[in-house]
C-alpha cells in the first residue's frame, strides 16, 4: 500500500496510520523535531484558516505554535499572509490538496516554493484528495500541481478510508525524503525487553483496517479508482449544475473537487435562509452537514445517479424555506427544539399560541416573547420549558460564530414565520451527503 501511495505522489518513504489526523500528528511531530534538532526550541506552524482541526490537534498536543492566516475570496491559502506569518520560529508551513470546508486546493507551488527558500518543511494535506486527484488528472481533467511534484513539498497526508473507499481506520503518510520520514519513527531500547520500535502513534495496531485497505486497492486496481473516480466527477457536475440552476443559492466559493459548500448567492435578489433550506432538505432526505457560511456536500460515488433529484428538492427546498419575519415587537412564538447532526437546533413559529408549526412529532414546544433589538437580533423574553431543562437552545451557525449549546437569551440569525405549506414527508430513500463519507453508501 504504501508502494502504491508512493507511485501516486512521487514520495520516497512513508507510512501506514489510523486516519488523517495520526497521519497529520505525524508529521507535525516530524517538523517539531526537525526545527528542534536545527536549535528552533519553540517551532511554529502556518497555516490558512481552512486546516482541518487535526493540525489545531496536534499543536495542542505537541506544544507547537500555530499561527493561521485568512484565505482570498476564492477560499484558497493566501501566499502573501502567510509570508507574513512567517519568523525565526517557523518549522512548517501547510497547504490542504483540498481543505474541507470549500473543497479548494491551496496554492501549493507557491507555499512550498516559500518554504524551500527558507529552508522550512511544507506539508500537504491531501486526506481528502490524495486518492481521487491522482484519478482525476489520468481521466484528462485539469488538477492543479498538489503533490511531491512540486518542488518544496515535504511530507503529505492521504486518506485512504476517504476517496480509497475503505473503511475507517487508514491513511497514509509520506515524505520527500526518507532521512526526514526516519524522525517519525521511534526506537526504543532503555528497558530490559530489548529494542522497541514503531513507526506511527500506535504501539499494537489493529489488522482489520490494514487488511481491508489492502483487499480494497488491489481489488479495484488503478483501473478501479479510475472508473470510480469517473463517477464522483460525474456526480460533481451534476450536483454543482443543479445548484447553480437554483436562484439563491450556489458553490461558495467554487470548488476545485467534489467537496463544497452551498451558500447564499449574494448577487440574488431571493432571500434565502440556508439553515432552513437544509432543514428542508433534511426532510426530503437529504443529510447535509451545516457549517458557518452554508451546508457541506462531498460526493461519492452512486451520488451520480441523484444529481436531478438533489436540484429538484434544492429549488423545492428554496422555494418552501419560509418568509423572513417582518416581527412587530414583542411577540409571541413558539420553539420546536429538534436534534440536528453536531446538536440541537431551534425552530421559531410567531403569531400566537399556534401548534408547532412543523410536523413536530415527539419533539417539545418552549414558548417565549421576543424582542427585536435590531435587524437581526431579537432577546428572547420570558422563556418557558415545558420539560424542565431538556430543551437546550442554540445559536443557529453563523459566520464567525460559535454554535453553542446550552441557554442562551441573545438569539442570533433570521427568523421566520411559521406559515409554511406543509408537505408530506419524503419517501426517496436518504441520502447522507455531507462530512467525510469519501466511501460513504447512500442509505
Ligand atoms: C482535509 C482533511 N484533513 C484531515 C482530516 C482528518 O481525517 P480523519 O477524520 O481521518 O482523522 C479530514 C477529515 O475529514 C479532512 O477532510
């Protein structure tokens, strides 16, 4: 397996781990203790503000300073602030083949042309991509340089559980050079049980994922991910024409894979709530993960076969998202609290003491006055539980906001009115779409 990997990404050694975040503690490890055999006692790590929380991991573990940079307006890393970031201190600087939230591939040549001159590490993180971008480029489409190509890049982590359509518990993690990959490596002889040593995190690992990792590549074969890979390209088309068929929505911003997330189209004239239109893509089966500027879809293969179904329910679910409120204040409403993916979230309905305007079933109404304080900012007053403290309210997700459990009397975001056509719910079978289901079914 890792001989394969290191055909793909032109790497010279390497290895197995657990998941993308070993293969990401690997090799911040790495670069720690590179800088610190080069005299760098406190080494920092730049990064844009796209990483996976894996590298937020890992620095809090390993007692590195991680410094993020903001992205363009495209999403992508931006070369210049992280120049910026750069100092005395700096051991690595990362670029994501792509990043998770938008699906974008930094500029990698640039980044690992920076790090080169300075004599710094680079690392990729190509979890997502590693094992379908190879793929892509051999069908003819045009991918951006991401891998040991590019001059500068040092190590690189790919996920085979991911676009290796394996299940979870392995990745893999490479390096340029096999010196550097040595400083991964432990060895161990200070006790009387003779040399002890491992190449990742886990002392005794687990067989299963390594076994069904190496049945699934030499089953599919290059051939294999190059048929699969022709699907989820399909099914990214498909999917980014049907969003952008929809008035209101679209990519934000446009992805370079089959990762992206659905935002609000600033330049439309419809409003659009794109909290509630995942809510109402949830009910027509649709499973999309939520995230601060809009809802996140990565594709698998069998996703190309329901690239007009999700058009369908997304103009449907755009066009019965709701009315934003023109609220007179105070007012009186009514809260649905319903469990989404990642915590609880809060439906409102004005107007009096109506039934929970949604179908509501097993779920428990709390009742609250608000007041408007400004445009989108309304002070819920004289709340009611009817279930003692099992409700929990939530700010609905926002740019640059937390989602937070637990009380809380500001509520932030739109709210709308709970006159709503009703409609039956969905009998199409559900599709999860969204997180890190690289290899994920449709259920
Ligand atoms: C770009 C990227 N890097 C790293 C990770 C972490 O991988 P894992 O969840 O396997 O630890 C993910 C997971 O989604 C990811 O998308």
């Amino acid at each position: 397996m890792i001989g394969m990997a290191r055909s793909l990404f032109g790497a010279n050694a390497g290895s197995l781990s657990a998941g993308g975040t070993e293969s990401i503690f690997l090799a911040v490890q790495t670069a720690r203790d590179h800088a610190h055999a080069r005299g760098v006692m406190s080494p920092e790590l730049v990064c844009a503000r796209t990483v996976h929380p894996a590298f937020a991991k890992a620095c809090k573990y390993l007692d590195v300073t991680q410094r993020f940079t903001e992205v363009t307006d495209d999403g992508r890393a931006d070369p210049e602030a992280m120049e910026a970031a750069l100092n005395a201190d700096t051991a690595l600087l990362v670029a994501s083949a792509p990043g998770y939230p938008f699906g974008v591939i930094d500029p990698v040549t640039d980044i690992a042309a920076m790090a080169a001159e300075r004599d710094l590490l680079c690392h990729v993180d190509a979890c997502l991509g590693g094992w379908l971008l190879p793929f892509w480029e051999r069908l003819g489409e045009e991918v951006v340089p991401w891998d040991f190509r590019v001059e500068g890049v040092t190590s690189l982590s790919a996920d085979i559980h991911k676009y290796g359509y394996c299940f979870k518990g392995i990745s893999t993690i490479t390096y340029r050079d096999p010196e550097l990959y040595q400083r991964q490596v432990f060895m161990y002889d200070q006790w009387p049980g003779g040399l002890y040593a491992s190449a990742s995190a886990a002392g005794t690992r687990p067989g299963p994922p390594i076994a069904g990792a190496w049945a699934t590549i030499t089953h599919l074969g290059a051939d294999g991910y190059m048929r699969l890979g022709a699907r989820v390209l399909e099914a990214t088309q498909g999917f980014l024409a049907a969003v952008d068929s929809v008035d209101g929505v679209r990519a934000t911003p446009t992805p370079d894979m089959s990762v992206f997330q659905i935002g609000v189209d600033a330049d439309s004239e419809v409003v659009v709530d794109i909290e509630a239109v995942g809510d109402r893509m949830d009910e027509r089966g649709w499973n999309m993960d939520r995230q601060q500027g809009g809802l996140h879809v990565m594709l698998s293969p069998g996703h190309d076969k329901v690239a007009t179904a999700f058009g369908e329910d997304l103009a449907a679910s755009v066009a019965d998202q709701g009315v934003p409120l023109e609220c007179s204040t105070p007012t009186v409403g009514w809260s649905t609290t319903r469990r989404c993916r990642g915590g609880w979230r809060n439906e409102w309905s004005f107007g009096g003491p109506t039934a929970p305007f949604f179908d509501g079933a097993g779920e428990e109404p709390a009742r609250f006055v608000l007041r408007q304080v400004d445009d989108d900012r309304f002070v819920v007053e004289e709340l009611v539980l009817y279930d003692d403290g099992v409700i929990s309210m939530s700010l609905p997700r926002r740019e640059g906001g937390a989602h937070r459990p637990g009380l809380d009397p500001v509520l932030h975001g739109v709210v709308r009115t709970g006159q709503r056509a009703a409609h039956p719910r969905s009998t199409r079978a559900r599709h999860d779409v969204g997180g890190d289901q690289g290899g994920g079914a449709i259920r």
